[in-house]
C-alpha cells in the first residue's frame, strides 16, 4: 500500500473515525482504524462492536492494499504536522506503516485487515431523508438530558419514533434522566413509515452531532429494530439501539399547570447563575418563590453562607416556594432561544414546565427537589 495526501485532508477524517476508538480496549484490533487504499480514495474505518464508522476521502492512491493502525498514535501524529503537509503512507509488509512528510518519519506497527471486524453496510426496513442542520437542532435541543446512570440504561440515549397525527407526519425526539425531560416535535413533509420508538445511545448521539456540525445537506437514516444507520456527506456512522423500554413521557409532561410565569430568560440565567455560586454538588438546590410580578431566587450552604436575589416577571397566580437543581435549571433555561420565556407551575411540589413562543414543539419539565 502506498498513497499521498493532504494533512488537512486526512485530519479531518481521522478526527471524526478516532474518537470512536476506545482509549483502553481488551482486543487491540479495537485500538486501530482501518486503511483501505483503492480507487483513487482512502475509506477509514473504526469501530467499539457498538458503533463504527466509515469515512471515504480523495486521495492520490499508488499502490492499493488494507492495514489498520493504532487510531489516536496516527491521529495525534498527523495533528502535529505542519498545516500545509504532504504525506506519504507506505506498508509494503503489512507489520510496518511508514509515514513521511517533510523531514519527518514515523513507523509504526500494524494488524492486518483480516482481523479487523467487518462493518456491514446495509439497506434496513425504514428510510429517512432530513436536513442536517434540523436534525442536529433535533438532537442539541434533548441531549443534554439523558441520564448518565448506567443501571437504567433505557434512559442512556435519546428515544424517538415516528407516527401520523392530525395528517401530517410528526417526529418526536425525548430525552430524560428522571429528574428532567426534554422533547421536541419535527413536522415531516415527507410520507415515510411509522417508527414504533427506537433509543440511540448517548456515545452515538454524541459522535454523530459532530458529524452534523459539519456538513450542510439532506442526510439519509436507515434503521430497524436493532440498528440505525447515518448516511452523513462521505461518512456512514452505524449504531446498534438500546435494547429497552423508554418510559411513557406523555404522562410526565404535565397538563394542569395553571400558574403562568413569564420571564426574561437572560435575566433569569444570570440570576440563577449568581445565586447558584455558593451551591454544592451535595446541595445544589436553589429555592424560588413566587410572588406577584416578582420573583425571589436563594441557596443557602452551611459553610459559605447565603444568596439571593429579586427578579422582574409577569405573574399574579398564587403564592408558590418550591426548589430545584440549579444546575439543571440552567441548562434548561440556555437551551431556549427566545428573550421571554414561559414557566407552568402546578403547586411546590409539582414539576415545572418551560416553553417558548417561537417553538411551540419544544416542552421542557423539570422535578423538584425538597427544599
């Protein structure tokens, strides 16, 4: 094997295969990626048995062959080349790669391609075409709220199904680690199949929101009841599916909040922000209480001392004190765009919904905590 090709160029696609590789692995093959030179193109495989990836590049191709190679030694060698390289890759034994650029050379050692696993590319039962930059706002809007607990693993991705509902297609996208939930609804034009609920796990989500980041155009998503598959540009990420029950959210969103605040959600966060200063990971709670067109935000912690702080609303429902998590408040309130947003209270011990005006697909509820 032997080829050429830009630093730049190979960067690119090594950082999107190797952060799929695992830093510790118990099978070495799982340490490498794989090189296959053909056809004037170099496709980088990797993968952790969980997720692979595929990623296809132009390069100019000398002599064709396969190895695989310790994926984040090479990443980090190619990162450290100067930005205008050229590199020459050679493997003429399949037990030593060479790389050359400038008056730099490495040699490293290889496994062969016959070890590594094969990646299976295949047409699945349903079929989704969707714009990039919309899916990827589908996913930044509900991954933070996965759960990162492993003993309840159902809650370790996102969950979503597709289903017909007032005759048009909708496509809900949940997340949820117990405490909060996010949702958000995506009208589809398109007449595709129902999709009964599938949860993609957090790792996926994560890799393939990098993917997104960086491409503008449709995408393709082929999935079935175990794996789902991204046709992203020239990259082809598969995931197996969280083999779960997804709680039924519908009954956590709730429907008899009567109490309406509005508030600037700038405001808001910085006074969130400020008050939270002196919490704890072992006391995070912030207590708010609702008064009329105010609201009264503190935290108290035995060692440092206490904060709080007033801050304009729209309000004139009842008097209500309730705690939560200052940090999930925060998060809640970051992922919302608008400048005034709307928070739904039932009683102080009853989650709290949020919601914006822009985007009435989206519904944030958070838990209280005992204050």
């Amino acid at each position: 094997m032997k080829f050429t090709v830009e630093k730049n160029t190979l960067l690119k696609s090594l950082s999107h295969v190797q952060s799929i590789v695992e830093k510790k692995n118990t099978l070495p093959i799982l340490s490498n990626i794989l090189l296959d030179a053909k056809e004037n193109s170099l496709i980088l495989s990797a993968t952790d048995m969980d997720i692979s990836i595929t990623e296809k590049l132009n390069c100019n191709i000398i002599e064709e062959g396969s190895i695989t190679v310790s994926a984040h030694t090479l990443y980090d060698i190619i990162r450290k080349l100067p930005d205008t390289s050229e590199i020459e890759i050679i493997s003429n034994d399949g037990k030593i790669i060479s790389l050359r650029s400038g008056k730099s050379k490495f040699s490293l050692g290889c496994l062969p391609k016959k070890d590594f696993p094969i990646i299976e590319i295949s047409d699945l039962e349903i079929e989704i075409n969707i714009d990039s930059h919309k899916f990827l706002r589908l996913m930044d809007k509900t991954r933070f709220a996965i759960s990162n607990e492993e003993t309840r693993y159902f809650l370790n991705g996102i969950y979503f199904h597709k289903k017909k509902e007032d005759h048009s297609n909708l496509l809900s996208v949940v997340a949820t680690d117990g405490h909060r939930l996010a949702k958000i609804d995506f009208n589809f034009n398109e007449d595709s199949e129902e999709i009964s609920g599938v949860i993609v796990p957090k790792k996926t989500v994560n890799e393939l929101c990098k993917l997104l980041a960086e491409y503008d155009g449709s995408i393709k998503i082929n999935l079935d009841s175990n794996k789902i598959v991204f046709f992203i540009n020239e990259s082809i990420l598969i995931s197996k599916l969280i083999d779960g029950n997804f709680p039924d959210y519908d009954r956590v969103i709730p429907n008899d909040n009567n109490h309406i605040l509005k508030i600037n959600r700038h405001d808001f966060s910085m006074a969130v922000d400020r008050v939270s200063t002196i919490t704890t990971d072992k006391s995070p709670i912030i207590k708010f209480k609702l008064l009329n067109n105010v609201m009264n935000l503190s935290s108290v912690n035995s060692d440092s001392g206490t904060a709080t702080e007033d801050i304009t609303t729209i309000y004139s429902g009842n008097e209500i004190e309730i705690g939560f998590n200052s940090k999930y408040i925060l998060e809640m309130i970051n992922n919302l765009e608008d400048d005034e947003i709307t928070l739904s209270f039932k009683d102080s011990s009853s989650p709290v919904m949020a919601t914006e005006e822009s985007n009435p697909n989206l519904i944030y509820v958070l838990m209280p905590m005992r204050v």
